[in-house]
C-alpha cells in the first residue's frame, strides 16, 4: 500500500486521476464490449450478450468488483471534487483518492459578472428615488443597503481588475522586454554585423569561426530569454490535412488568464495499492510442514521393518565388517560368507531388542491389513498338510 499524497501535486493527482479512469474504461470496452459491437448479431443477441458481460476489474486489487470514479461539483465551497474507491463496499481493498480543485472562471467572465451586479443595483437606487419622489416612500434603509453593497462589490472588481493587470498585462514585465530587447540590439546584433562586415573585406576565416561560436554560444541563449519573456504559449502545430506546420504564440496561457484561489486546491488522500495480509501467509507456512511429515513418516517405518526382518541376512550384500567405518566408505566389496558368521552373532542380540519394541507397534497395524491378504492364499497350502499330519 502506497500513499503518493507528498509527492504529487494536484494537477499531477488529477491527470493520474482520469489516466486510470481511462485505463479502466477502455481495457473493459476492448475486452467484453467491443467484440459484441462489432458482431453482425441481430440487436436482441447483443442485448443478451450485454446482459451476461461480467462486471469490470478493480483498477487497483483486480477483482471484478469495479471502481467507483466520481466528479462533482460543491457549489456552497465552489469545490470540484475528484474521488475514485473500490466498488467492492464490504471489504474495498486500499484505493483512496480524494482532491479538492477550486472552481475556475476567467477574469474577462468575473469582470463582466461584477459590473453587471454593479447596473442592477444602479437600476434599484434610481426605482427608491422614483418612490421617494412620488409615493412618499420611506427607501433611506434601502439606500444604506444598496450603497454597501455597491462598495463591496465594486472593491471585488477593482481587486480583480489589478490582479488581472498584473499577471496578463504588466507594466514591469513590458519595461524588462523593452530593456532586454534594446540590450541585445546594441550587445549582440552590432558586434555581430561588425564580424560579418570584417569577414566579407579579409576573407579571414577565424573572424567567421569566431562569429559563428558568438552566434551559437552569446545569442541564442539570449533570443531563448527574450522568446520567454514575450511568449507563455510557444509552439509548432502540425495540420496533417494542410500538411503545414503552424507556429502558435500567445503572450498570455489560459492558465494565466484563470481567477482561482489556488491555495483551496489540495490532494486529500492518493492512495493504492493492495493491502498486506500476514494471516494468510502463516496459514500457506503451516499448511507445508504438515503435509511434508506426515508424508516422511511412513516411508521411514516401512524401511526400518524390511531391513530388520528380512534383509539384513539374506539380501543385504554391503554389510561393512565393523560399523565405525560405514561412514567413511560409501561403496565396500566384502566376501559375504566370510563376514555374516562373524557379524551376525555380535550385531543381533543388540539390535533386536532395541529396535523391534519400537518399529512392531507402528508397523503392523499398517502393514497387516495388505499384507495378510496377500500371503495367506500363498503359504496355506504348503503349511496345512504338514499341520494335518
């Protein structure tokens, strides 16, 4: 689970914003949807094929429960709210995003809307005079009122107004053009000339190389600052259908012509990710170690028996002759006439009392029931007649 609240800002929030709700949307429309659209099934068909289409994935946890994107407007704060959770109300996984963006209007609309509340109350001081004068009314309480109103409203404008001036139409900001402008003419563009002029008497081409490095390394980047002061929107656009490239320059960005309080602008929450579950993890850990025990257990025994009963005399072919050295030496060739009448005597009386009080209780009633229904119908005619006689 990642919180992003301190690291982005709100327009970065809001473009993150409606880049997964796009993701959601059209992953969805070109999974399930677009193939019905584009099928030359009769409309009922599809109507059916839309009914039956599973609901879309959570953007964050993946389940198809969806996600819950909201934009709404909150005309008490003038607050445009920006919310996205998961669809699921039960058990909504992580995904938290909330931001707060103030409304926007620009100073041309909030000017002309100021002025024109200006006029109406003018229209109403003119009507309280009309009554005054010619049905005696008593309107100074609603002169008072009116004029207050006038004042509040006209101190909004006029705030408006300068704030306008200085961001769109600066006083300051023209005299530094004009001052960097003149600067260049008489810093850059004289010397310059003087360089070309020198060049076309002397024919010197260290005078050219020493124009074109001030060129390159002096006046650009002095063009590039004039370029910013003048222009906020500077840029080529290409119309493929004129097959022309258009260079597009504005003195003023819409940005910059918006009336806000920007300080109203705040990322809430911008939360996602999927949530840790450490439960489930000691339950998977657990599961293992059981299944791997019990699983050991009874091949353990079943070889334990098989060596002591019958394969430690008969079949065993790699009897060490002393047990301290099997250890040590993983494949011995022994003569097994000569070491099993010297072995067996010595290792029996000190192994069978150990080991068959332990093995016998744990392995016969496991090995009985499939062993005696075997061995029977085999042993019973070689015994029966010897026990008769």
């Amino acid at each position: 689970m990642t919180e992003e609240k301190q690291t982005l800002t709100p327009i970065e929030a809001i473009d993150e914003f409606y880049r997964l709700k796009d993701k959601y949307e059209t992953s969805y429309y070109e999974k399930y949807e677009k193939p019905i659209v584009n099928n030359s099934q009769p409309k009922k068909q599809k109507r059916v094929a839309f009914s039956r289409l599973p609901k879309n994935e959570c953007i964050n946890c993946k389940r198809n429960v969806g996600t819950i994107f909201t934009v709404k407007y909150n005309k008490s704060e003038y607050m445009r709210q920006f919310i996205a959770k998961c669809g699921d109300f039960q058990d909504p996984c992580p995904l938290d995003i909330q931001i707060n963006y103030s409304a926007r209007q620009t100073f041309s609309h909030d000017i002309n809307f100021e002025l024109n509340n200006v006029d109406k109350l003018k229209l109403e001081i003119i009507k309280a005079k009309n009554n005054a004068l010619f049905f005696n009314k008593d309107v100074i309480k609603l002169f008072e009122e009116i004029t207050t109103d006038i004042k509040d409203i006209m101190e909004l404008t006029g705030q408006t107004i300068e704030t306008n001036i200085l961001r769109n139409d600066n006083p300051e900001k023209h005299a530094l053009i004009k001052k960097t402008i003149d600067e260049f003419g008489k810093g850059f563009i004289m010397p310059f000339k003087q360089m070309v002029q020198e060049f076309n008497e002397t024919n010197n081409e260290l005078i050219l190389n020493q124009a074109v490095n001030f060129y390159i390394n002096e006046m650009i980047p002095k063009l590039k600052d004039i370029q910013e002061l003048k222009y906020e929107v500077n840029f080529v656009e290409y119309y493929p259908q004129e097959q022309l490239f258009k260079l597009i320059q504005m003195p003023t960005s819409l940005e910059s012509n918006e009336n806000t309080f920007k300080e109203d602008d705040k990322v809430v929450k911008f939360i996602t990710g999927v949530r840790k579950d450490k439960k489930s993890k000691t339950k998977k850990v657990m599961g293992v170690v059981t299944k791997k025990t019990r699983k050991l257990r009874p091949t353990g025994d079943l070889v334990i028996e098989e060596d002591v009963e019958e394969e430690v005399v008969g079949e065993n072919q790699e009897v060490p002759p002393n047990f301290e050295d099997n250890t040590t030496n993983n494949n011995p060739t022994y003569d097994v006439p000569q070491v099993v009448p010297q072995v067996v005597p010595q290792v029996v009386p000190q192994v069978v009392p150990q080991v068959v009080p332990q093995v016998v209780p744990q392995v016969v009633p496991q090995v009985a029931p499939q062993v005696v229904p075997q061995v029977v119908p085999q042993v019973a005619p070689q015994v029966a007649p010897q026990d008769v006689v």
